[in-house]
C-alpha cells in the first residue's frame, strides 16, 4: 500500500479569495502517482454536498477550494482524514 500525505498551506490573513476558502495542499508520496485518482480520493473525503472543488496546480500540488469558512476550518485545522 503506498503511503500519501497532504500537507496543506493556510492563508496567515484568512483572507477569502475570490472562488471561496482556499487551501494549496501538496501530496507527498515515495513514487508517482495518478494525479486523477488522487483528485478523486480527495473529492470523496466529503459528503457530496460539501465537497470542495479540487484543481491541479502543478506535480503533486493541488489547490482545495472550499464553499465556507467552516469547511475550510475542518479541513485545515481539524484534519478529519488523519
């Protein structure tokens, strides 16, 4: 089973951007990986009610937009997946 770890970067200023709560999460893994199925791994860590919208930035670098302050706060601070 390969190991993946989301490290996720905060906005100091909490500032809202301007598609919602944004956080940058950077996936750290020994070996490459599906970058579709790690989009999908991500989606599926919500109810589909709540779920973020997940864009791809770059290699392993995923941006995570959420629709409110608190979803943002869960994800960030309460790291309900660990």
């Amino acid at each position: 089973m390969v190991k993946l770890t989301i490290d996720m970067e905060v906005n100091n200023e909490g500032n809202r951007s301007e598609d919602g709560w944004m956080a940058v999460g950077c996936l750290i893994a020994e070996r490459s990986v599906n970058r579709g199925a790690i989009t999908m791994i991500l989606r599926n860590l919500w109810p589909e009610a709540e779920a973020p919208i997940i864009g791809e930035i770059g290699q392993n670098l995923f941006s995570i937009t959420f629709s409110s302050a608190k979803l943002f706060y869960d994800a960030v601070v309460e790291n309900p997946w660990m």
